[in-house]
C-alpha cells in the first residue's frame, strides 16, 4: 500500500512539490506539530524564514493538495482492496471543536479504526446545519456507488437518506 501512496504523489506532483511534500511529512513525524510558523523554522531551505513561510503557505494552497484530487484517488484504492462489494460500508459524520477550530469530519470504519475521507472547516461557533451535512456527504457517496452504505451519527445529525 506505501508504494501507491509513493506513486499516486509522485503522479500528482511534480518534482519539487513531491519533494516539498516529503520534507514536510518527515518535519511532522519528527516534531509532531502543525504550526505554519514552525514548519517554516525547521524547513531546510538555505532562504530567510518569511521566504519559508511564504513557499509553504503557496504550496498548502495548491489546488493539487485538495482532499478530492489527492486523498481520494488513494482511498478509492483502499476501498477496492479491503472492502468487499457485499458488505457494507460504515461511514461516519462527527463535528468536534479543537481549540478555536470547527470541524465536520467523515470518516470510513475500518477494524474499529476510522480512516478520513473528508473534513472541512466550519468558519463558525456551534453545531453543523442539514445543508453543510448534506453538502459534505454528497461529496463522499461517489466513492461508495457500488456499496450498501450506513452512515452513523450523534444526535447532531438528522436522519437524511442518501442514495
């Protein structure tokens, strides 16, 4: 499976940004922190820290890094080999708050282990509404079409049928 990860990104990104995209991977297995400003200090280029700064934030900004064009095809993958078209899929829609920071998240049930599949930011305080709920299922389901599909929840989320 790492050599899918390995080739997929390789197929993604050119050379520099797969190289970026590395360094960065190492940098947060090492450190284990996520702060831009951090990052910045330990990227091991030979430029000043602000030019650091603005290279990660130009590469996190690529539309190349989205969730849909770089995790997906990778999860699709996933999917196919563990997944057996005859039983079901569990996925699973949660909202939680981690400091200031408002998260839908849904994720695939694996061996009492949740892969993400999608995540977005919510730009307010509080619970999640049906539309934005709805928005990000409808955004997941095309990579269950061959798949029975359950979706749990917390008491948050309405009971919605989708197909």
């Amino acid at each position: 499976m790492i050599q899918f990860y390995h080739s997929h990104l390789q197929s993604s990104l050119n050379k520099s940004e797969f190289l970026i995209f590395k360094i960065i991977i190492d940098l947060l297995q090492i450190h284990q922190w996520v702060r831009l400003e951090t990052l910045a200090d330990k990227f091991p280029l030979p430029i000043k820290f602000e030019s650091r700064r603005k290279k990660l934030q130009r590469f996190f900004s690529l539309e190349k890094l989205s969730i849909q064009n770089l995790w997906h095809p990778i999860l699709e993958k996933i999917i196919a080999t563990y997944y057996p078209v005859e039983k079901p899929v569990y996925l699973i829609i949660d909202r939680t708050r981690w400091a200031n920071v408002n998260i839908l998240m849904i994720s695939l049930l694996y061996q009492k282990r949740a892969i993400p599949v999608y995540f977005e930011l919510l730009d307010k305080k509080g619970n999640s509404n049906i539309q934005e709920q709805t928005r990000a299922l409808s955004l997941v389901m095309p990579l269950f079409l061959k798949y029975q599909k359950i979706v749990l929840g917390d008491r948050e989320f309405c009971s919605c049928r989708f197909s």
